[in-house]
C-alpha cells in the first residue's frame, strides 16, 4: 500500500459518504459493531481513512464511539428518539414553509412520482427503500427552501434515526405509503401554508410515535 493511498483525501471521503448513505436509510441495524480494520477491508482503503470517516460520523451522531474505542451504530432510548422528532416537528415545517413559494408545478409532479416510488417499496416489502424514497420526498421539497443551514441540521436528525427507523419498519405492516404525504401535496398544489405546516408536522411526528411505542418497555 503506498503513501499516496494512505493519505488520499478521495478515498476518505468515498468511505464517509458510502457509510453514512447505508447508516440513513437503514442498511445497519442499531447497536451493530463495527471495526476500522473490518471497514477499511470492506472498502478496500487504509486504515486512515476509515479512522477519518469514523470520525466524521461519530461526530454526527451516526455512529458511537466508546472511549474503549468500540464502534456501533445508535441504539436510541425513548428520551432520545422523543427529542429528534421534537427537532424535526420544529424544523420541517418551517423548511416546507420556506419551499412554499417555490414549489411550482414541476416540483408537484416530482414529489408525486417519488410517492408512487414509495409505493412500490411498500408493496415489495422492501424496508430499506422505503426508508430512502421517503427521505427523497421530503429533501426534494425542503431543497427548494433555501435554507441549507437547516436542512444540514434536519440530515443529521435522519442520520441518526437511520438504524431505529429501519428496525421499526422491519416489522410494521404497510399497505400503503404515508398518507400524509397526500396532505403535503394537496397543500402545496392549493398554496396553503398552514395546511402544509399541519402535514408535515403530522407526518413526521406519526412515524416517530410508532417508534417510541415500539422500543417501549413491555
């Protein structure tokens, strides 16, 4: 292995930005153990960059860093997941706001499309791209906000509900996609504001009861 691959910033960042799209949509599990040695074997680099992108996404909040230097993914108490959905009832809602006047026809029909996209997952009990296309959504609306600051902010919270939200959605049964997103489409095409505000807050916090229900204790 040469000096050159060692330190080539190309090939941390391919890891990092690998990792992290796995750990948001659910491909690990919660409380999953990882090593440096295994991910940089996997992805064929050094252990530099796999130290780095470690880093990177402990920092993030997508994966735990013990002080023994053990790395998993999150396993989130009640508390924790009750807090990420209070951040995003704040945040969504005011970022779909912010997209309101900019959502044109073309953005409708996108959004649309994606939700048939979410449809099909549903109907292959496909969890992972459940997951990925329902994010989709709403990055392709909360896109047209302007506002990257936040939408920063709202990619960290997915990041670390990613493993919970597909555990949780490895055992629901869906029959259809969130009906919810019909509300945020209906707002959009009717320039309604508050109706939007309502839906997305409603959408996000629904999910996330489902969850806190489930990782109750029996």
């Amino acid at each position: 292995m040469t000096a050159a691959r060692i330190a080539d910033p190309a090939a941390h960042e391919r890891l990092y930005r690998n990792l992290r799209g796995r750990i948001l949509v659910g491909e690990l599990p919660p409380g999953k153990a990882l090593t440096l040695r295994g991910i940089a074997g996997e992805y064929g680099v050094s252990m530099t960059p796999a130290r780095e992108a470690v880093r990177r996404l402990a920092a993030e909040g997508a994966l735990t860093l013990s002080a023994s230097g053990r790395v998993t993914t999150p396993e989130l108490s009640i508390e924790r997941i009750e807090e990420l959905a209070a951040l995003r009832a704040l945040i969504e809602p005011e970022l779909a706001s912010r997209a309101l006047p900019r959502a044109h026809f073309a953005l409708i029909d996108r959004l649309s499309a994606i939700n048939n996209g979410i449809a099909e997952a549903v109907m292959r009990h496909d969890a992972v791209g459940y997951i990925r296309t329902n994010l989709e959504f709403h990055r392709t609306l909360y896109l047209r906000a302007q506002a990257p600051a936040m939408l920063a902010i709202v990619e960290t919270v997915w990041l670390q509900l990613g493993p919970t939200m597909r555990a949780l959605y490895g055992r629901v049964q869906r029959n259809e996609p969130p009906r919810h997103h019909r509300m945020i489409i209906a707002a959009l095409k009717a320039g309604d504001e508050p109706a939007l505000r309502l839906a997305i807050r409603t959408d996000v916090t629904h999910g996330l009861r489902h969850l806190t229900a489930d990782t109750a204790p029996r």
